[in-house]
C-alpha cells in the first residue's frame, strides 16, 4: 500500500493556530486577575484581550474591523444577565452578536467565529480556556478568509 500523503488542505489544518480576540467587560474579571496566563501563545492558539466598560458598545462594524484585521475568532465575555451595570448592555450585544453571526453566515465565513459568554469572577485561567474553545469551534474553518489582504 503506498503512504499516504498530505494535501496542501491537510496541512494548514494542522499548523493552522486560531488568533482569537477576547472582548470582556471589565466587571467580569475577579480584581488583580493575573490575565498573563490568557495571553500566552500555545501550542494550539492566540489570544488577545481587551477589556470593554460593558459589552453593550460593541457594534456588529467592531466585530467585522476586528474579523477585516485578521483576527480568526472573536469571544465575548458579558455579566449575566439582568446583572449589566449599564441595565441592558450585555441583551444589546447579545442582539448584535446574533445579528453579526448572521451576516458571517451569509458570507460564508462561519457564525462559529463569534461568541458569547456571560458569567462574573472569570479568572485568567477561564479567559484562556473559553478562548481556546472558541479557538476550537474556529479551527475546522480554517484560516480567516480576509486575513492578509490588508498587509
Ligand atoms: Fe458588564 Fe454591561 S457592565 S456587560
């Protein structure tokens, strides 16, 4: 039997390393988390955190620039709900990231590039695990599709 050789398709699933950007709001962090941990490269994926006062101004066109910049995947961490500082802006993000999911369906790049996660006291070691599933969900979607047309 001869071996079995790789596709070129094969093995960027392989090497492929998801950039996930994690967009949290500030209040559902435990205080002095140590987020080094979160941004550490693995072996498996990249991650990159910024921290928001409140989920609810994150805009479908942030998420497209952020997608448009590269960046495989987007995770959002909000408060639960009826928990937001701001009343209801985690429920207008939810309503944004459902609406912007829909529109990376349509334009076939994968509504599994985008998601969110509501829940307080997130410690960096849970940062870096939801960043890693959502590095997960991305992976069998291959590479951003926009990625290096801006460059
Ligand atoms: Fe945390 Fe609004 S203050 S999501």
């Amino acid at each position: 039997m001869a071996p079995r050789t790789e596709t070129a398709g094969e093995k960027t699933a392989e090497t492929f390393k998801p950039e996930i950007v994690v967009l949290y709001c500030q209040h559902c962090v435990v205080q002095d988390a140590d987020l080094t941990i979160a941004m550490k490269a693995t072996s498996r994926f990249r991650a990159k955190l910024v921290m928001m006062p409140c989920t609810g101004k994150i805009e479908p066109s942030h998420l497209l620039k952020i997608l448009a910049h590269g960046a495989d995947g987007i995770q959002v961490l909000g408060c639960p709900y009826q928990q937001c500082h701001r009343l209801d802006g985690n429920l207008r993000a939810e309503k944004r990231i459902e609406y912007t999911r829909q529109l990376l369906h349509q334009i076939r790049m994968g509504p599994e590039r985008l998601g969110m996660e509501r829940g307080l006291d997130f410690s960096g070691l849970q940062l870096m695990l939801l960043a890693e599933r959502r590095a997960d969900a991305v992976k069998p979607l291959g590479p951003n599709p926009m990625k290096g047309e801006r460059e």
